[in-house]
C-alpha cells in the first residue's frame, strides 16, 4: 500500500519531459508526502485537506495486485473500484499524483468491454483484476448503470487535460472502449435522441428474466438512481450522454478526424435540447429527474448530475438548479461533488461549508468524501487546472474572506509540478516545475482594468460565473522553472 511506501521512503525516480517540451531535462517525481502539500492561515481549511489526503492515500495500493495499481473506489472493505466513483475520483487521485493508478483503472474496464455483455464493461473490479462478485454474476447477471460509459469518457478526457498523456487519446484499449458506446452501445440500449423518451424499462434481459432478481432488473439502469422503479430514464442519464459526445466530440478532434468531431457535436446538442425542452418546468423552475414506463415525469435523486456533466449553459436554471439541490438532504456520494461543484459556479460559501464539514458528516469515511474534499480544495478554492490541449496552467484565489493566504505546493501536472500561493484573492505567485514553458491564465475574483505579472500591466478580460460574480483575467507565459508574480489593485 502507498502509505507503507511513504514510511519506507521509496518513492524517488525521475519523469522524462513530454513530447511537446521546449526543454530537454528530466523532471524529479516527488514522495508522495511531497505531492500537493496544502497550508493555509485558515486551519479550518488546512484542517480539512491534511484529513482528506491521509484518507485518500490510504485507499491507494501500488501494484502488487494483480490487477496493478488502484485505489478503493466503492463501499470501504470492499477492496474495489467501480466506474462511477473512479470517474469522480480521478481528478482529485490526480492532484495526489496517482496518475498511474487512474490509468491502469480506466484501462482495465476499457478493455473489459465486450458484445456478449451488450457493450458494457464491469461495473466493479476488485485487486484481483476480477469482476466484484457483489456486482457481478455471469455476463447475463450482472449490475451495471448505463450512465457509466459516458461518465468515463469524459474523465479520461480530463485526465489527458491534466497529464498530456496521449493514451488516452490513441490506445487501441481506450479509443475501442469509445468508439463502442457512441455507437453499439447507444442503439443496444436504445439512447439516441429520438428514442430514448420511448425505450423500455428493463432491455437486453436474460431468457429467465427474474423481476426479484436484482441482477436482471438491474442489468442496465437508465441512472444511478437505484431504487425508483419503473425508472426508464434518469435526467443525469441523459446529463451523461450529452458530457461523453462532447468528450468524445474533442477526443475525435485531437485525432484529427473532423467529421466524427463535428457529427458528435451535433449529437450532444440533440441530448441538451432534450433536455432544456422536455425535462425543464417552466412552472416550478427545476429539472424533472425520473421519466417513467408510464410516460410521466416524477421528482427525485439525479439533479446535481445536470451540474456535474456541465449539461446546460442557462445560467438562469443553473441558479435556480443551485437553490433546488441547497434546499434538499443529500447522502456523501452527492455531497462530495459539491466543493468543486460550488466553487466552479461561483457559490463560494456554500462550496466551503461543504468543504470543511465533509470530514465531520456520516459515512465520512467513504473514498468519494476525501477525494473530492482534494478537488474541491485544489481546484475549486486554488483554481487550479490544466489544459493539455492549450498548453496551460490556470488559477484563480476563491479564498474565504476570512483567510489571509494559502499555498498549495507541487500539484502534477503534465512532466512535472506547479507550485501557487494567493494572498487573499488580490495576489497569486506560481512556479512552474515542468520541463516546458505554459500558458499561465492568471484570473482573479472582481473586476479589474489591468493585471500586473513581474510589475509588467497586462490588459484584463472580464467575464461573469453562473452566480454573477465578475472574473477577470489574462494570458502570460510561464516558462520553465520560472516563478511569476501577479496582482491587482482595486479600480
């Protein structure tokens, strides 16, 4: 496991620069005690992620499994992995610098993919590289949401984002895992646009077809809402669809094939336009989350979901989708979505009430918990992501008012680290501890005329969050081994 490798100091060893490195040196991989350490003047906060990276990280096993490297990713003891909570994981593992785990993780259900299984994959893979007996029968009884090969889709997108590792983009495993859900497995189960509203309940059933046997009626869930019967289509089902044709809109894309980008566009429009059409209440101003065998709309779990998948662009239903999912009772699994969620929209004491009283809550001690307390506070409350596809570092200070700094050191990305310091949310300073030279998008909650990086002005663009607060922003390149300073003034 990775904390008797921490004990025992073995983790050393050095990362080659990525293809696309304007240098030619090596870049030293760190402990992962060194990876990601978080301080802030807010011990609260502080508090709060030095709980969640203990937790993770005891989670994580290297790879003398059989099935390599993994962390627990389901009910704790279970000693698995299953897709949805993997897909949700991964960013947060990433910030902790298990990328290797993600990737050996998503492969192993990628290239479990299989006709004879209606082109699904395992639900849930245990450290023997097995599928998990609790999940798993034979290939005609089994669990499986229909939800999770598009969830995954778009969490491989992201991981290529924050590594730049090209497998995701061109490994056999991967691209035949793609290529059979946007097409067998959409019409296997009957999710195309124009059929989804009329399919049946239960599909692709085995010939002894059991209504008590959780391993039939569950063979294919059109959500990961799992006790509603009835249930033909989940509104996060069609949230999911809409995220994995654009991930794979832009995964096409990156190959160089127009044509599937563009006709996988078009297809994640057609799943939105459901959306905002029929699943929207104009009356009661939320989403409908349950359309039934019966052909009628019903109120439950799966709302979030729209959030997550980023399905729709109305800010005015992103708002009151906010105020809909702050007036209800969520279970961890929800609620450890929410710091990122939150703070990415633009609901910051929201997003750090959840962030802090996550260690605190019941079932605290599910992975999902820790993992997203990693995201929400790295990238939600330090702003920081990754784009491989621009070559660029972003940041943003979301601090609480109350906290004067916080410095977040060593985050993986690409070959190497960046290390990002704020002071309140008027001052950040990065260091770039990657072989190549980045685009740093430097932004700033508020509304500036200029920013100055190294005393040097930089015009500012301004743009808005869902919850209306002003963002400005701008371009600066960060080369290697550089550190950058930047700031505004109020206007």
């Amino acid at each position: 496991m990775i904390k008797q490798i921490l004990i025992a100091g073995l983790i050393a060893g050095y990362m080659t620069g990525c293809d696309s490195s304007s240098k030619e040196h090596t870049v030293k991989k760190l402990s992962y005690e060194e990876t990601s350490t978080f301080t802030s003047s807010d011990k609260e906060l502080e508090k709060a992620y030095n709980w969640a990276k203990r937790m993770a990280l005891s989670y994580a096993h290297d790879d003398n499994d059989p099935v390599g490297c993994w962390y627990e990713a389901a009910l704790p003891q279970r000693e698995a992995f299953c897709m949805r909570d993997v897909s949700h994981q991964s960013v947060g593992a990433q910030i902790l610098g298990l990328s290797a785990h993600n990737k050996n993780m998503f492969l192993r259900f990628a290239e479990n993919i299989s006709e004879g299984k209606d082109w699904c994959t395992y639900w849930e893979m245990n450290r023997y590289n097995k599928p998990a007996p609790a999940d798993y029968a034979n290939d005609s009884e089994f669990w499986y949401n229909l939800n999770a090969n598009f969830d995954m889709m778009q969490a491989c997108l992201k991981m290529y984002q924050w590594t730049g590792d090209k497998d995701y983009l061109t490994d056999g495993r991967f691209t035949n895992f793609y290529e059979k859900s946007v097409n067998e497995y959409i019409h296997r189960w009957a999710l195309e646009p124009e059929k989804i509203m009329d399919r049946p309940p239960y599909m692709n059933s085995p010939e002894n077809f059991n209504p008590d046997n959780n391993f039939h009626t569950c063979r294919g869930l059109p959500s990961y809402v799992e006790n509603f019967r009835g249930l033909t289509v989940g509104v996060d089902l069609l949230a999911s669809l809409y995220a994995g044709f654009n991930a794979y809109s832009t995964i096409s894309e990156l190959n160089g094939n127009q044509q599937k980008a563009q006709d996988a566009r078009k297809k994640a429009a057609a799943y939105q336009t459901l959306l905002e059409d029929k699943w929207w209440s104009t009356d009661s101003l939320y989403y409908h989350t349950f359309w039934t065998k019966d052909n009628e709309f019903y109120r439950g779990e799966g709302v979030p979901f729209v959030l997550w998948f980023n399905a729709t662009s109305d800010k005015d239903r992103i708002c009151a989708t906010v105020n809909d999912i702050l007036k209800r009772e969520w279970n961890v699994e929800n609620m450890s979505a929410f710091p990122m969620l939150f703070y990415r929209l633009g609901y910051y004491d929201e997003a750090y009430r959840f962030l802090v009283s996550l260690p605190k809550t019941n079932r605290s001690e599910y992975p999902e918990v820790s993992y997203g307390i990693i995201e929400g506070t790295v990238s939600g409350v330090m702003g920081i992501t990754s784009s491989a596809i621009n070559n660029s570092v972003t940041t943003c200070s979301r601090l609480p008012k109350k906290a004067q700094e916080a410095e977040i050191k060593n985050v993986p990305i690409f070959d190497g680290y960046v290390t990002v310091k704020h002071q309140n949310r008027k001052s950040t300073r990065i260091k770039n501890h990657t072989s190549k030279e980045l685009t740093w998008e430097v932004a700033f909650v508020g509304e500036y005329t200029e920013i100055t990086v190294d005393k040097k002005a930089y015009p500012a663009i301004i743009s808005w969050d869902a919850h209306g607060n002003p963002i400005t922003k701008c371009s600066v390149v960060l080369p290697a081994g550089s550190t950058l300073n930047a700031e505004v003034t109020a206007i």
